[in-house]
C-alpha cells in the first residue's frame, strides 16, 4: 500500500515577522509508516483525521488517535509512527514567526504538553486543503496563505476551550532515548547495536531488549526503516537522483537503496517517486 500525500511549501516574497504560513500537507499513511527523526525550523501542528499512532519527543511518547493534534516545535528532534492495525492520516501546517511561542503557551501548549484534542477535525482538513489551491507565486496568494495560517490558529482556540480528555503518555528509558538521539544524527552512517551499546556503555543485549520494549521493533529494523523513510521523504519532495538519495540515506549504492526499498514498500523508488503529489519542493533540515 503506497502512502497517499500532498504538500504545499511556500517560499515567501515578503517579510513576515510576527506569524505566518510555511508549508502545509495531508497524509493517508501505511502501517507503521514512519516519521523522523527529524528537525524543523518551525512550529508543526499535526491534527489527526482518521486512525491512530503514537508521537516522540525526547523521552516522552504520546499515543494518539482521531480528533487530536501533536505540536512538533522547531529544533527539537522527533519521531511519530502509524499504528500497525489502524493506521492514522493526517493533515499539517508549519507556522513561523516569534508570536508563535505566545500564542500556543496561551493555549497551554508548551513542551510538557505537546498533544491536544480537537473539537472538529474536518474543519482543519477543510482548511489546509483550501491551501492548496493558493500555489501560485503572487501577493494575493501569499496574503492568502497567511490568512488561512490565522484560520487554523483560530480553530485551536476553539478546539483547545473545550475540556481536555486524558492523553495517554510513557515515558522511555532513558537508554532508549539516547539511542534514538545517537540514531537520528547517525543513521546515514554506518551505525550498529554494538556500535550504539558502546558509545552508551551498556551491554548490546540489554539494550536490544529495552529498544524492543518501547520502540516495539528491533534496533536493525528500527534503522532500515529510518533510512527509508528519509528516502521516501526524499523521493517525494526534492530532486536528488536515486543514486544521491541512496547515498544521504546510508546505503551502499543505488542498486542496494533501490532493492531494500522495493522488498519494503513493494515499489521502486522511481515509481514511487511518480505516485507522489507535490506543490513545490521541500528540503528538510538534518534529513
């Protein structure tokens, strides 16, 4: 099953200081289709439409479902999967601008509470997908896109005045936390269980069986399937050939990334990469 995706990304043509629209995208995801880690530069704000997953950041997992939103703030190394039985789609915008920390601390979202419910998901779809017919570059468009960047920031505080439910959280050892940091900066290495137990001095199988414990797959898996999320984030969203994303991605060659990725996804990259709906091409920090 292919992941279903759009996105649109804006490079903007005016100064925009206090709060304004990035990038914007809608997900239909796989099972256990994965995101990250990964870092961005501006706030991103995930609602959940359909399905459910969990969101990590730093030692904190939140297992989430539909009719909630998970706030990704910038610079901070993440990592979200679909369920395997039910898996989510969503959609997202990425707001910048140094009102943003006020706005969303106003509405109780600060990094001890980073997931919310939503009163109506819908609304949210509704708005990121009147976007997507605003990619032309020109000032109306633009000022548009800000617009609707003030449209989803207004459906948060209606959604966020209602009474909150309990959102389920664990928190992961503290060994496994680490090890996802080492993976997420190394993961285009040549990166190993005994090369990650020895740089957190503990002994490999103890860590496999943590990892197995709060990640729910092996740290092998867990690595390939990073490598080829970044690939399929790759593939859909910039221009680097097969052969350079095999490279960025850790593998040995093109024919190695392309092999991997097709006993994977089921497809090549390349008609992978046709499949995929994109308006404008992103480039992702630390990817």
């Amino acid at each position: 099953m292919m992941e279903e995706s759009i996105f649109l990304l804006k490079k903007l043509n005016n100064v925009y200081t206090d709060y304004y629209f990035s990038y914007c995208g809608f997900a239909k995801t796989e099972s256990k289709h994965s995101f990250g880690p990964a870092i961005r530069d501006q706030y991103l704000i995930h609602i959940i439409l359909e399905g459910e997953g969990y969101y990590s950041i730093k030692n904190q997992k939140y297992y989430l479902s539909k009719g909630q939103g998970f706030v990704i703030p910038p610079n901070v190394s993440t990592f979200y999967q679909a369920d395997e039985k039910n898996p989510w789609s969503y959609v997202w915008m990425g707001i910048g601008g140094k009102n943003v920390d006020h706005y969303l601390e106003y509405l109780g979202i600060n990094n001890d509470h980073l997931a919310f419910d939503v009163i109506n998901s819908n609304d949210f779809k509704a708005t990121v997908f009147e976007c997507f017919a605003y990619e032309q570059d020109d000032l109306i468009n633009e000022i548009v896109l800000q617009k609707q960047a003030y449209k989803f920031l207004e459906l948060l505080v209606k959604s966020l005045a209602i009474p909150k439910q309990e959102i389920i959280t664990k928190k992961m050892n503290p060994y496994v936390s680490q090890a996802l940091e080492i993976i997420s900066k190394q993961a285009h290495k040549n990166i190993s269980i005994g090369s990650l137990s020895e740089q957190l001095s503990i002994n490999p199988s103890y860590l496999s069986r943590l990892f197995k414990a709060d990640i729910g797959s092996s740290i092998k898996e867990y690595i390939n399937e990073i490598r080829l999320n970044i690939g399929n984030d790759l593939l859909s969203s910039t221009d680097y050939s097969i052969h350079e994303i095999s490279e960025l991605t850790g593998f040995t060659s093109s024919q190695t990334f392309s092999k991997a990725f097709k006993q994977s996804r089921g497809v090549t990259p390349s008609a992978y990469r046709k499949n995929r709906i994109g308006i404008g091409k992103m480039r992702l920090k630390n990817r």
